[in-house]
C-alpha cells in the first residue's frame, strides 16, 4: 500500500524534529539547518549529512559522505528502510555518525 502525500509529510516531519532532538540532546558542535523540508546537519569537522524528501517517490533521501541512499517506509517494521540494503535508517544513521565524525549517538527512529 502506498503512502498518501499527508501520511508521507507527517512522517518525514516527525524523522526530522526527532533527528534534531537527538543532536540536541548530546554535546556535540553541530550546525542543524531545517529549510524548504531539508535537514542539514554540519559536523565539527566540515562533513555534512543531508536529508531531503523526495514526495512524488514517497521516499526520504540520505546524502553522507559515504554516499546517497534512498528510504521508503515500511508499515510492517515501523521505520524508513534502505531501499538498496534493507537496513533501517536508525542503524545506518548510528553508523554513519560514527564513520563520518566519530561520535556514538542513539536515534530512536524506528
């Protein structure tokens, strides 16, 4: 079943507030821009993550140094998903943080 337009905005708006509520609540020196549904966050170190929705494809895209990927929400699981490797955006983001500024952060996303 496809998400309508509103489902998917709600959703999308609801990653991103919790997204920023997780850098918010650590330490850490990082520069978060939310603009025209685009989260930007700018690590310390010059690295960026990206995250835009794409609505026509219902899907939330991740631009990391590590490359782009493409989410699409799966009912079953609760969570946006990778849709080349099937890993859930929580996992991915803990682990791309870590890879891309070296810090361990916790997102409850999933």
């Amino acid at each position: 079943m496809s998400l309508s337009e509103a489902r998917f905005h709600d959703l999308v708006d609801t990653l991103q507030q919790t997204i920023e509520d997780a850098f918010d609540d650590t330490d850490l020196d990082v520069d978060l821009e939310n603009s025209g549904g685009v989260l930007t966050v700018r690590f310390e170190n010059g690295s960026q993550l990206i995250f835009s929705r794409q609505a026509p494809l219902r899907q939330l895209w991740l631009a990391a140094r590590s490359g782009g990927f493409h989410f699409d929400y799966d009912e079953d699981q609760g969570g946006w998903m990778c849709d080349s490797s099937d890993e859930m955006l929580g996992e991915m983001l803990v682990r791309i943080c870590r890879e891309q500024a070296g810090v361990d952060i916790e997102f409850e996303l999933d």
